[in-house]
C-alpha cells in the first residue's frame, strides 16, 4: 500500500535489487528488512549489480579477510616470542655471598664457585683478584698526588680571594649609586607613561562613540587587532557602512552611537584614568534599556546608603551597644541587597537587548525592518537603529572591521561567483544570515566550495545550490567540514558514502558541531532504551530527526 510500484517488478528484479542493498549497507545488512518497512521507496531506487561486479566484490572481500587472518597470526606469533623472551630474561644467575666471594679470593678450592655452577670459567679467573687490587694501588697514589698539588694552590686561592672580596665591596657601592639614581629615572619616565595610557583610554572611548559599539567590546576588539583603534573618523564609517551595505541593512553614518565624547578633553594627570572608567561605565549601563534611569539612580541610592551608615555610626569615642549594632548591620546588608538587585535587573535588560538585536539576523534583510520595529515597541524605546543590528553583526564577528571596504566588495563579488549567485538582493540575503562570511577571502570561498562538492559526492552545481540554500556550511573550514563527516560516520557506524547522503538530506549535521550532533544523537538512542540500535536506522531513514532532537 505505502509503494504499489513494487508489485510491478518481478521476482528476479526484486532479489536483484535486495541483493544490491545487501552489498551496500554491509554490516547493517540485517537491518534492510525494518529499512524497507519504514521507506519502501529505498527498493524502487537501489540499483541492482551486475554479476561481474557482484563477483568482485566477493572477492574483494575475500581477500580482505585473508589478510586480517594473517595480520592476527603475525601478531599472536609476536607476542609469543616477546613472552618467551621476557621469561629467559627473567630467569636470573644466582649471587654469591660474602663468605663465598671471600672463600673464592682466598683460594680455598673447597669453596670454588665453579662447583656451585654460579659461574662460567672465564668469569671465575682467580687473577681477576689481583688485577683489582693493582687498580685500587693506583687510584690511591693518584688521590694523594692531587692533594699535594692542591695544598701548593692554596696560598694562591687566599691572595685571590681577598681581591674578589675587595672587588664585590666596590661593586656594591656602585650599586648603592644606581639604585639611589634610579627614583629620578622613573620619575621622568612617569609622565610619558601616564600620557600613553591616557591616549589609549582616549583612543578607546573615541573609537567606541565612532563607532557605536559598547566600550566593552571594543576592549576585546582592541586587544585582538590593536591597528584598528588608531583608524580615523572617516575610514571607520566607511567601513561600518560597507559592511551595513553588504548585508542589506543599508548605509551606516555613525549616528547610532552611545558613548559620548566629552571625556576625551579631560584634563589633569590623575583624574584622567577615573574619567575614562566612568565614562565606560556610564556607556556600558546606557547601553541598555532603562540604563539612564538607573545610572541617575545609582548614584542617588549609594548617597542614601552612606547617609545610613553615617546615621548609624555613634559619634568618635563612644561604645558601640548591641542595639546600635544590630541597626548599623541590617542597614548595611538592606544596601548590599538593594546594589544587587539593581545589578541584576541591568543585566537581564541587557541580555534582552542583545538577543533582540542578534534576533533580527536571522529573518535575512527582507524582514530587518519589521522585527526591529516590533523589538523596539517591545523594548519601548520606539524604533532601533541600523546600529543595534550592526553591533550584533560586529559581536559575532569583529574581524570585519580590520577589512577594507574593497575588500569587503571583492569578497562579496567571491562569494557571488563560488555559489553562482549574480541577484544583489539573493546575496544580501544570504550575508544576512551568515555575516561572518565576509570575515573569509574570495579564494577560500571557492576552495570551500569545491570541498563541500568533494565531501558530499556532488555535482559542483548542486553542491552550489546547497551551499546557496545553507550558508552556513562556507563557514566551516575545510579541515572541520572532513572532521565532521567523518564523526558522523563513526557515530552512526555507516560508510562515508552513505554519511555523505544523510548530510545532503540534512545539511544542519554539517553546520553543528560534532559534540551538538553526539548529544543530540545520546539524547534519540536514550529513548530507545536497550535497543539503541534502532536509533541508527531511524537516523538513516530520516537524517533531519537529529535536528528536531534537544541535546542533553
């Protein structure tokens, strides 16, 4: 009922074609019968071998047991002759005691080794004693010649030693010297360094209002590319708006920042670093919603709760009671709950915000405008710039800010050739989803490209085509893409080709991490029980089940 078509093959065809099935899934073979009841479509399709090649494979396969028979005989051959050479190594001649070896030097023959079976003839030479006894002669009359020699040197080592000794105490005034020179050093020195770092602060909090990201990301932007801190005004913009065009969020003019500018005309050599921290403060908190709102009330509940502890303190020289304890500490704690629960709502506010805007990526350029609209009603804040959606693009990937704008067109131009995309408004799109591609040249797209072709046995347009419709698989690098196929294969026990197919069925498999696609596979064989085995099989009849699958 579920394929009519197979009631018009014949018997032949249809053993053919089973056999053909049978060669294919190897040692899954057993599982081709509950694989045929699920999709009885896998008969009409499979292809059935000619005699020949049946033949080949027969043989193939033949031959391929032969040798793993002879490799597990090698093999038990070695560990037999490395056992048996263990064992002759420990098989160990016995020690003769002192009284034997005494006996033996003596020349007592009732007492000779040779009748114990200790030793062979050679080893047990009585000379061997006296050549020993020459040695020791020896190396006692070299003993006492050294120490001759060493009491003639030791007039010598005293002259030396008070000339070293005189040495050192000119060496340590010296040093008394510098070091009493050395305050004055730092003390030039301190200005300039006071001026660096007052520049890089200013450098910072000017790159951040430029550009319109938080002073917190561009602290992690700086310490990964340092170059792009000192960019001017005009090739910072022309490079938001590059990327803003690219991605089809139209053209960006740098209005959308917050971090104000005023602190950079700070003055005073102190006072400079407290400034520039509370400005990056102050942006970071209005960066979210209700931020102004706390930021002016922040200040207000610290005042109140210093006003507390100063009423709660007694006056100078008095003796705190228990009374006056217990108050001064349920005020301080009243505080401390306060600052955090104030902590915590600034928090939420802001993860709020950034999934909003890091939402609005993923509806592609058509619906940019609808859903930041909605975000921003839902914010209540109206309607969010092009810069909240830009920031969201720039967390993610924040090397594209240290590519040129013609980069950044070339590399589209690339990535429009490698997927034979040529509609400007397909391939904002497509960037919509996947900004990070502009992060990669146009060389590398096209050799992941052909790699993708490679690993999933495709036809280059199709592999185009899918690339197209999931570009997320040009963000996987060359080396991960084969690492994951073949994590694929392993943990689902499959050839390459038949893990190849459920990836073009599913591509998802590919774009997920292997770590993802194990939980997610743990989390269906789990259901399963004893039978994690049927897992596999309804991961083969349909590849996108894994991705419906919540991970553990």
């Amino acid at each position: 009922m579920a394929e009519p078509r197979v009631l018009c093959l014949s018997a032949t065809t249809v053993r053919a074609k089973f056999d053909a099935l049978v060669d294919r899934y190897g040692a899954f073979s057993v599982d081709i019968v509950d694989m045929l009841l699920v999709d009885p479509e896998m008969l009409i399709n499979a292809a059935p071998l000619c005699p020949q090649e049946r033949q080949q494979r027969r043989s193939q396969q033949a031959a391929a047991a032969a040798r793993r028979r002879q490799q597990r005989q090698q093999q038990r051959a070695e560990a037999a002759a490395a056992a048996a050479l263990e064992e002759e190594r420990q098989r160990l001649r016995p020690k003769f005691t002192g009284r034997q070896r005494r006996l033996f030097i003596e020349g007592d023959e009732e007492e000779d080794p040779r009748v114990w079976g200790g030793l062979d003839q050679a080893t047990a030479d009585p000379g061997q004693p006296q050549q020993q006894q020459q040695q020791q002669q020896q190396q006692q009359q070299e003993q006492e010649l050294e120490g001759l020699q060493d009491q003639q040197r030791q007039p010598s080592a005293d002259a030396l030693n008070a000339t070293s000794i005189a040495d050192l105490a000119a060496d340590e005034e010296g040093q008394a010297v510098a070091e009493a020179e050395q305050p004055r050093e730092h003390e030039k020195r301190r200005p300039e360094q006071r001026q660096q770092q007052q520049s890089v602060l200013r450098s910072l909090l000017q790159f951040s209002d430029q550009s319109g990201l938080p002073p917190a990301q561009v602290l992690g932007l700086w310490q990964q590319q340092p170059g792009l801190v000192g960019l001017p005004a005009s090739e910072l913009r022309r490079r938001l708006s590059a990327v803003a065009g690219a991605i089809g969020l139209g053209s960006y003019d740098g209005s959308g920042g917050s971090a104000t500018s005023s602190t950079a005309s700070v003055d005073g050599e102190g006072e400079a670093d407290a400034a520039a921290a509370a400005a990056i403060a102050a942006a970071s908190r209005r960066r979210a919603p209700g931020g102004d709102a706390y930021a002016k009330a922040a200040p207000g509940g610290a005042a109140a709760a210093r006003r507390g502890s100063r009423k709660a303190e007694p006056p100078a020289g008095a003796a705190l009671t228990r009374q006056q304890q217990r108050v001064l500490k349920q005020r301080q704690r009243q505080a401390e709950a306060d600052e955090l629960q104030r902590q915590r709502l600034l928090k939420q506010q802001q993860e709020e915000q950034r999934r909003g805007a890091a939402g609005v990526l993923s509806a592609g350029a058509a619906g940019a405008a609808a859903q930041l609209q909605e975000r921003g009603a839902a914010f209540g804040e109206g309607e969010l710039s092009t810069a909240a959606v830009l920031e969201a693009v720039l967390r993610d990937a924040p090397a594209l800010l240290a590519v040129s704008p013609d980069e950044i067109e070339a590399r589209r131009a690339g990535l429009g050739a490698a997927l034979g995309v040529q509609d400007a408004a397909r391939l904002q799109a497509l960037l919509a989803k996947q900004p990070a591609l502009l992060s990669v040249d146009a060389g590398e797209l096209a050799a992941r490209a052909a790699a993708l072709a490679a690993a999933l046995r495709l036809p280059p347009p199709r592999a185009r085509q899918l690339a197209a419709e999931r570009p997320s698989l040009l963000a996987v690098p060359r080396p991960a893409l084969a690492a994951r196929l073949g994590a694929l294969g392993r943990l689902l026990g499959v050839p390459a080709a038949l893990a190849a197919e459920c990836a073009v069925r599913e591509p998802g498999l590919l774009a997920a991490g292997e770590e993802e696609v194990r939980a997610r596979f743990d989390a269906l064989a789990a259901g399963f029980g004893s039978f994690r085995e049927d897992a596999v099989d309804v991961v083969l009849a349909d590849p996108s089940v894994l991705m419906r699958v919540e991970g553990r």
